[in-house]
C-alpha cells in the first residue's frame, strides 16, 4: 500500500501504526505492484497568495495529471483521497477556477476518483475541519488558535459576531479508517463520504476547552440575528464506516489534548 505526498516525508497523524512513510509525486511512476494507494498531495488554498493563482492551477493539475497516470498503469487497486468540504459548495454549480480554485480543482479530481470506480473501490473523504497533532498555525484555524491559548493558560476569546459551525474529522482516526479500508476494499465504485465526527459552534468548542483546561468562562459577544458561517456536515456515513471496520473515534477531549500537544 502507498501514500502519496506532494514530497516524500514520514507524515505523523498520531496512528498507532506510527509515522507514514510517504512517497513523493515523482516516485509513483517507479512503483508497479502497490495494492492500494492513499492521495494525500494537493496544495491547499493558503498557498494562492504565495505562488499566485495561475502556478497554483498549473501545479495542483499536474498532481492530478500524476496520479491519473498512476492509476492508468494499475488499473484494478483501490484508491482514496482526501477532498475538501469546499468542494460540496460548487455541487450542481458551474466550476469558478478564479473565485474558488481550491474548491474547482477538487472537484476536478473528486471526478477522476468517479471515473476510476468502474473497476475499483475509489474513495472520496470530503474534510471540513480537522483536529490532530499535525495542525499547527494559529493564524488559520481557530481550534489552534484556542488551544495555543489554553497552553498557555490564557482566556480565549471568539473573535467572530456571526455564529460559527464547523464539522470536525479527527485524522488520526480517519487514518486507521483508509488503512483498513485498503487492507479489506469495499467492492468496486464510487464511495463519497463527508468526513466528520463531532459537529459544534465556535463558543461550543471555545466552552469545552476552557473547561478541560480549567480556564475562566471564554469571551464571546455572538449576534444571533446575523446568519451562521456553516461548513458542516452529517457524520452517520462517516460513523458508519467506523463502526464496519470496529474502529472506534477518538472522543472530543481525546482530540484537544492531541491537537494541544501537537502545537506545544
């Protein structure tokens, strides 16, 4: 089984396996008896302002152009990546590569996994939010952000007036769920999954962290006439697929202090 980063590098999502050895992009044309492949290489939207938006397309559809002709040349073993909750927003839309180019080449590629399920298991995990030890800077996550303060024993303060809900997917145990999936596939199709376990607002996560940390009450000033800032999901899919491959999901404070101990 292979996973498939934009570099080669040992990827540590907290599973009990340990550290993944990830193969770069350019070693996938050397690899010819792999039994399943897990695509974790896409350059994420905070990249665009960096590179600017044309290198951006050019470089994310070569990943894709990669691992089309990765699977052209093994054409029957199971697949899946990992696609975003953005991508579900231009569903039955017309694609805008210059309003939303993250969310557009996903779909893109959420297209080639649909293509290949004719002959194979090819799995699309849609992620919205995610808690872990590999989620690091505060400027772009709140959850982060929440917990840099909790480590340092700081009051946290919710910054938005709108009310904020998001759907998170802890990666450790949605790690455990793709190894058992490529170990024992589902039969041959398209399998498109929102990735989620735990769906809450802003102050609901703000709350429950100043409690595990024994922080004072969270600051919060929420306007509940403005409309919320949904990016969520239904988890039963995702749940249900846990409980077939009787993995069981790591419990909300489980996922904080992972994620703080990821950030200390």
């Amino acid at each position: 089984m292979v996973a498939c980063a934009s570099s080669a590098k040992l990827i540590d999502f907290g599973s009990p396996q340990g550290p993944i050895q990830a193969v770069g992009l350019d070693a996938l044309e050397h690899i010819h008896n792999a039994s399943g492949l897990i695509h974790l290489a896409f350059l994420t939207r905070d990249r665009v302002p960096e590179i600017g938006l044309e290198p951006y397309i050019q470089i994310n559809r070569a990943i894709t152009a990669s691992i089309a002709a990765f699977l052209q040349h093994n054409p029957a073993i199971p697949i899946i990546t990992t696609s975003s909750g953005a991508a579900a927003v231009l569903d039955g839309q017309t694609p805008d590569l210059h309003g939303n180019p993250y969310a557009t080449l996903k779909q893109e590629e959420e297209a080639l996994w649909h293509h290949s399920g004719a002959s194979r298991m090819a799995a699309v995990f849609r992620v919205y939010a995610a808690s872990g030890r590999f989620i690091k800077d505060p400027r772009l996550f709140a959850l982060s952000d929440f917990l840099s303060k909790a480590n340092a024993g700081q009051q946290i303060e919710v910054r938005s007036e709108r009310p904020v809900i998001r759907s998170y997917v802890h990666v450790g145990t949605m790690m455990r769920l793709f190894w058992a999936l490529l170990r024992t596939p589902l039969p041959p199709g398209f399998l498109q999954v929102d990735a989620c376990m735990e769906t809450l607002s802003l102050v609901e996560l703000a709350r429950t962290i100043s409690r595990l940390w024994n922080l004072p009450e969270p600051l919060f000033c929420i306007d509940p006439s403005l409309e919320a800032n949904r990016y969520e999901a239904y988890s039963g899919p995702f749940l249900a697929l846990l409980a077939q491959y009787h993995i069981a999901p790591l419990d909300l404070p489980g996922q904080l202090r992972e994620t703080a101990d990821g950030l200390a």
